[in-house]
C-alpha cells in the first residue's frame, strides 16, 4: 500500500465527555493524535493518522468480533474512487467493538466518521477484511 490517510472524526455533545469520546476512537484505532475542535454543539473531536499501520488495531477487531465478511460488504460498498467513508457507533467502540452505523440516525450521540484515502482502496480492503469462507 503506498500512501494510506485515516482521517477520524466525531461530535462530543454538550452531555458527553471528551475522555470517554477519545476512549473510543482509541479502542478502535490505537494512539491517534487527536484535538478537539469548538463546534455550535459542543465540540469535534478530530484525528489523522498516516499510514496502513493505523488500522492494525481496526482490522484485528474486525477479526476479533468476527465480522470481516459484514465488513467487507460495507467497506466495499462505502468505497468511492480512492475514498472509503464510513461511520462507526460510538458507544459500540466505547466498550472496544467495531458496530458499523448509519451517518445520523442510528446512533442518539452521532456516530465517529472515518474517512481511509489510498491508492488501492479494493487492496487495502481486502488486507482489512479478508474473505473467510
């Protein structure tokens, strides 16, 4: 994989706590360097990581919940150009599990967006989410 960026954002909602919102996106993906930015409703919080190795941790949950086919679907459904964009439950990642989600509606808090770019996004899907049968 040449060039990877994993761009990861989230609202922290005035009744949720900043520590608890980058617990989740730690879960999920490790020591990303985060900052929380001011918004109209509360904050976001904001992070990029470069390079495939940012999302080990990431794959090994999906192998780990044993979700790779259902995530293979997504991925590859969530895949434009050299984008993949997609949005994970924030309470789900919280308790250290990968639950994929809508953009709004599913989740009362917001859900984390994560936004991969690459070169190859059919290969990086395939190293994240191999087939298992």
């Amino acid at each position: 994989m040449d060039e990877v960026t994993v761009n990861v954002e989230a609202d922290v909602n005035l009744t949720e706590s900043e520590e608890k919102v980058k617990k989740a996106v730690y879960n999920l993906f490790g020591n990303l360097s985060i900052e929380i930015q001011p918004s109209h409703k509360g904050s976001v919080l904001k992070a990029e990581a470069k390079g495939q190795e940012a999302l080990i941790k990431f794959r090994d949950l999906l192998r780990q919940d044993r979700i790779r086919d259902a995530a293979r679907k997504v991925l590859f459904e969530a895949m434009h150009g050299q984008t993949i964009s997609f949005y994970l439950n924030k309470q789900a990642a919280f308790a250290g599990h990968v639950s994929f989600s809508e953009a709004e509606a599913e989740s009362p808090l917001g859900p984390i967006k994560v936004t991969i770019k690459c070169d190859d996004p059919r290969r990086l899907i395939e190293w994240l989410a191999p087939r298992t049968a």
